[in-house]
C-alpha cells in the first residue's frame, strides 16, 4: 500500500496567478459563460442603479412640486416677473433641470461602461 500523496493547499491567489489565455475573458463574455454573464449583469446591474436614483431624483423633485404648491397655498399663487411660480417651475425650469439629470445619466452611464471595459481589460491581463 502507497502512503497517500501530500496534501496541497490551494489559495485564491495562487489559482490567479496561473497561466490562462488573455483572451479567456472576453471569450467568456461573448459566450455567456457563467463568468461572463456574472461580469454582464453586473454591469447591467450597475446601470439599473444610476437610473433608478435618477428617476428617483427626478420625481421627487418634479413631483414634489405639486405637493408644494398644495401644502403651501402662497407658493402656488406666488408670482415673478408677472407670471406664476407654479407655471414658471413646472413649464420652463422643468426642462433644463431634465436636460442636466440627462446629462449626469450618460455621464454615469459612461463611467460605469469604462469601469466594466477596465475590469475586463485588467483580468485578461492578470490572467495573462
């Protein structure tokens, strides 16, 4: 009888530093892999997150607005420049205050995107 082989330990960061093919990653996305599709739905996750609080920005900011104007009757009558604060809220400032959350989403929206091309590009190269 042969005395059992020696055990081996295996750490995480010994299975990173092997050997694998660069292209292993990107492969892995395109064939929605288990790791691929982990990488994926984080990114779409990631996405959902931005748009998610910014729609949540964008209604209670715009959607407070009546409830303003119901809680505190003299905002709703108050007037600027002759006409009411309520129209001047809702029908001018409304639309550049939508354009700046438009903005910050594709800004975000980008940022996240190049965080994900990053995470992919640096774990081919550490695999490399």
């Amino acid at each position: 009888m042969e005395p059992p082989a020696p055990r081996v330990r295996v750490v995480l960061g010994d299975v990173a530093r092997g050997r694998i093919d660069p292209a292993r990653t990107r492969a892995e996305l395109e064939e929605q892999s288990p790791v691929g599709e982990a990488l994926a739905r984080g990114l779409v996750r990631a996405q959902l997150a931005v748009a998610i609080r910014l729609a949540a920005v964008v209604a209670v900011a715009l959607g407070g607005l009546p409830l303003l104007f119901a809680a505190a009757p003299a905002v709703g009558r108050a007037q600027l420049f002759g006409v009411s604060v309520p129209w001047l809220l809702l029908g001018v400032a409304a639309y550049p205050f939508l354009f700046v959350v438009g903005y910050g989403y594709v800004r975000l929206a980008e940022r996240n995107e190049q965080e994900f091309v990053a995470l992919v590009e640096d774990r081919s190269h550490q695999q490399s």
